[in-house]
C-alpha cells in the first residue's frame, strides 16, 4: 500500500521529538479538542437551555395565578353562597384548560420522550467507529420544582413541564463523535444538553457521557405507571 509521503514527514518529526515533548503534544491535542466541542458545540446548547428557563418560569407563574384565583374564588363560596359562581367557575376552567393546550403545543416541536431513546440509538448504530456502552432512562422530574410547597397547601391544577432525561456513554474518536453530535443537533424534533464529559481513553479512542433530556405533560416515562 503507497504511503503518503507528507504524513511520512509528520510521522518521522514526531518520532524524533522527546517523550515529554509527545506528552505536551497529547496534553494541546486534548485542550483543544474539548475546546472545538465547548465552543461550537455545548456553549450554544447553554444559551438554548437559559432561554428555555425564562420561557417556562414565565409559564410557573401564569400556573401559580391561576392556583391563586381558585383560592379565591373558594374563599367567595363561603362567604357569600349566593353569588353565580357557576359561570366564574366555568371561565376558570376553560382558562386553566387553554393554559394546558399551550403547553402541549410548546412540546410538539421537542422530540417526545418515547422517540428520544430509539433515536439516539440509532444515529449511534450509524456510526461503525462508535460503540455504544450504555443508555439509560433517568428519572422524570419537573421542570421547575416548587420548593416552597406545602402539603397542606392548595395544590395547583394538574399540568405542567416534566423533564425526561437519558444518559448516553459511549466509545469512539474525535470526529466520529462530533459528527454524531452535530447529526442529533440537526434533527427538526429538537432536545435539551443537560451534561456533557469526553474523557480520552487511549489515543485517538475516548469515552463519551451525555444527559439530554426532552420536555412532556406527561409526568411519567410510558409503561412506568399505571394511571
């Protein structure tokens, strides 16, 4: 098989270096790798994730005035029975269930929690240079947790954001892995970064672990609870 005669070059300079001058070619090689990822890859990702945040304590406040207004319109049945509640109720509700559409609207732009595993799995299994080790559902969580809830409290109305996460780990090089990154961010049915860690293992083969999760009304993975 014929050489390439530049990277013949390449290789006899590298060779001739000392091993502590291969070490700190190592040691850049790998700065720079997790800064490539950082910068063009999970920077925009953090960006998306703040502007999520704002858009979802905007909606927790709308939920927790709508909890509001029943606390106050069950304090006005006792005290004056008389009054037509029947129609304030009823406005109350159709508001609390155009607030629910919303947020099912909002989330059919996500990829849904079902479709999420299936997918990674197989963009994963596209890659010949990538090796799956693990993948694995986490538990689901509010978006939002409202931590200053009491039991004995008024609940609020049953709806919200559920964050359904996954945990992906596995093995590859450097370009393999950025193409599989950049193939999930280029999906029309988008998702959330929540962690990112690229370990090298033994040159060019690293390690890969990431959590990304997806947005539902749903406050269960499907099969998890029986309703």
């Amino acid at each position: 098989m014929a050489t390439n005669p530049r990277m013949e070059q390449y290789r006899e300079k590298i060779a001739a270096f000392s091993d502590r001058e291969k070490w700190m070619i190592l040691v850049t090689g790998f700065v720079l790798i997790v800064g490539i990822l950082d910068f063009f890859v999970i920077q925009p990702l953090r960006d998306q994730r703040a502007v999520l945040e704002q858009q979802t304590i905007s909606v927790r406040n709308q939920q927790a005035n709508f909890a509001e207004q029943q606390t106050d319109l069950l304090a006005q049945i006792q005290s004056d029975p008389a009054m037509n509640l029947e129609q304030r109720i009823e406005g109350l509700e159709k508001a609390i269930n155009n607030k629910e559409n919303e947020l099912k609207e909002y989330t059919q732009s996500l990829v849904s929690p079902v479709e999420m595993t299936e997918m990674l799995h197989s963009l994963l299994t596209e890659r010949k240079g990538l090796k799956l080790i693990e993948l694995e559902n986490l538990k689901v969580t509010p978006l939002l947790e409202d931590k200053g809830s009491k039991k004995d409290d008024q609940q609020t109305p049953d709806f919200g954001l559920y964050r359904h996460p996954v945990r992906l780990v596995f093995e590859g090089n450097f370009s393999d892995t950025l193409e599989y990154l950049q193939k999930l961010e280029q999906l029309p049915n988008k998702f959330y970064w929540h962690r990112f860690d690229y370990q090298v293992l033994e040159y060019p083969k690293a390690q890969v672990s990431i959590n990304i999760y997806t947005l539902s009304t749903q406050q269960w993975w499907i099969g998890d609870h029986e309703s």
